[in-house]
C-alpha cells in the first residue's frame, strides 16, 4: 500500500510538472503561447542568425539578432538605420546600412560618403577606406545600401540602391 | 443513426483518398516545377569523395533539365557575369565547377511560381544559396528560372539574375 501511494505520489508530481493541475487551461495556454509566437514572428519581431563579414566590425560574422518589423509602420527609414533586406523571400536576407534617400545622390571619394555632393560624417565606420563611387542618384523609392565594413574593396562589397518593397525592417540590437 | 454515421466516414475517407490518390498520379505543373527544381538543387550539390562517374553522370542528369538550347545570364557579387548558350556548354561549365571546387551545396530558397497563362510555360522566382562545405561565408544570388513544357517534362529554357541591390 505504501509503496503504490509513493508511486501515485511521485507521478502526481511529474504530472503536476508536465501538465499542469489543470489540464484544460494548460493545454488553452499552450494554443494560446503558439499563436501569439507564431504573430509575433510574422508581423512583430524576427529573430535572425547572422553570417558574413559585409557589416564587421559593427556586427560579428556569426551573431543572433531581431528585425523589427513594425520600425517604419509609422516613420520612413532614416539614415543610418541597420535594416534586413529580403530576397525572394525571408530565408536569406541581406543587413546592410541605409545611408541614401529617396532622390539623393550617393558617392564615395577617398573613401568619404558625400550626400548631395555634401561630405557626410559615418561615425559607425572603424575602418578607414579610398572607396570611390561616381554619383549615383538614388530613385523616389529607393534607398541606397552599404555594409559597415570599409576595409574590403569596394568591387568584392554588395551594395546598392534597393526598393522599399525590399524593405523587412530595423535591426534591433 | 450509427450506421447512417459510419457511411459517411468511409464516404469521408475514400474522397480524401481520390483526392490525394488524384493530386499523386497527376501533380499540378507548380508541384512538378518544384520536385524539379529541389531535383537540381540536389544534383548541383556534391561532396568531396564525388566519384568520377557519378560526377558526370550528376553533371549530365543536371544539364538534362535544360533545353538544348538554353541561355544563362548570371551575374553574382563577387562571382563575376557569367553566359552560356546551349545545353552542351552548360554541361561542360557544370563539369569546370566540379573538377575546380572540392564540394558544394547548393539550395534553392523561397521560391515562387507562376505559371503563364498558355499553360505551356512558368517563371520560377528563387534565391540560391550555395556554400562551399568548411568556409565561413556563402553565396547568395536572386534567379528567375523560365521552364518551358517540353512534352511531358518542364525543362528550364533561360535563367536570368534578379538583382536585390541595383547599381548604375
């Protein structure tokens, strides 16, 4: 007798553990945990692995980071702002800076970024580089994409004016 | 009233073993553009102990999914532009990659099928993600993969590159 009362006992326990004391409300807060996951991945925040030199030293090859999705629901992208850039779909997708807007001109000389033909300041950049792009005019839709890392030539550097339908979001971190 | 109830299941269940048993033997020409692509995704892909047979023959069941006369117009970062017409000298591109990388994996991500409106011809919309096994980075390209149906096979007639970031 008392060795099946211990046993119901210790069952008891690891019930209590994986199912909580009320079944019905563990299981209503299980549907509920996966459906707000399941929202908030598709139109909140994306949690993202990153892998590639493009954005060093800003951030690591290899590093975990999230895409806010909702940033620019209300405000336009700014410069400076770190986005996550979607390709056919959002398996893979490029992290890059926005440092072009719509209807500007982007150029590089001796490595300085010049906005309208105006020397703009990138606090963000640790390497100091001679990229020369000639101006190239930015679309009404469009913002031009660069990655942090200056200290590959710009010819091996992906960059670049993209639609804002490419657009995901801001990184958060 | 059971039995009434019992009817309608197996009624239930044999509709939705037509349909599946329909949808097996007859896929739709989006399934089959899809098994075709993970196909070549597979067949592109190869590991470093690749005998030499099964290199070419890999290589030649690969350059069997394109027309005999079919145009590639490629155009990676840090790959360089790439064109090829014909399906023999695809096939001897496919070997050169072979022969010059130890292995390879190649995936097809996202994609996105539309097939025309004559029913004879699609557009696969993808991102390739290739990565050579043991090395840190990777390359990423957008394609447009434009299959034709040739008989009963949909067979790519022209890959083009969608670029994300545009340049002047």
């Amino acid at each position: 007798m008392g060795t099946e009362r211990d046993s119901s006992t210790s069952w008891g326990w690891l019930r209590v553990v994986l199912i909580g004391r009320k079944p019905r409300f563990t299981v209503v807060r299980i549907v509920v945990l996966v459906t707000v996951v399941f929202w908030l991945r598709a139109e909140v925040i994306l949690p993202i692995r990153m892998q590639g030199v493009s954005m060093l030293p800003t951030y690591p090859t290899w590093g975990i980071n999230f895409v806010n999705r909702l940033a620019y629901r209300n405000s336009p992208p700014q410069r400076g702002d770190v986005v996550a850039i979607r390709t056919s779909g959002e398996s893979i997708m490029y992290l890059k800076r926005i440092i072009g807007l719509p209807g500007e001109t982007v150029a590089f000389h001796e490595g300085r970024l010049l906005i309208n033909g105006q020397a703009w300041p990138e606090p963000y950049i640790k390497n100091p580089c001679h990229w020369e792009m000639p101006e190239e005019r930015v679309g009404l839709d469009e913002y031009f994409v660069v990655g942090d890392n200056r200290s590959m030539a710009i010819e091996d550097h992906y960059h670049g004016r993209m639609p804002r339908a490419r657009l995901v979001g801001r990184i958060m971190l | 009233m059971k039995r009434w109830l019992g009817w309608l299941l197996v009624a239930i269940l044999l509709m939705g073993l037509g349909v599946w048993g329909w949808r097996f033997l007859f896929p739709s020409p989006e399934k089959v553009i899809r098994a075709r692509l993970n196909r070549m995704a597979q067949l592109a892909t190869f590991a470093g102990n690749e005998g030499p047979l099964a290199k070419l023959g890999n290589a030649e069941e690969l350059a069997g999914c394109f027309t005999s006369d079919v145009a590639v117009a490629a155009d990676s970062p840090g790959a360089g532009p790439l064109t090829l017409h014909g399906r023999d000298n695809l096939l001897h591109w496919l070997l050169g990659v072979r022969a010059n990388l130890s292995a390879l994996k190649v995936e097809f991500l996202d994609i996105q099928v539309t097939i025309h409106a004559d029913g004879r011809t699609a557009l696969a919309y993808l991102t390739c993600k290739a990565a050579v096994p043991g090395e840190p980075d990777f390359a990423v390209q957008e394609f447009n993969f434009l299959f034709s149906k040739t008989g009963r096979n949909w067979l790519v007639y022209k890959i083009e590159t969608v670029k994300t970031l545009s340049r002047l």
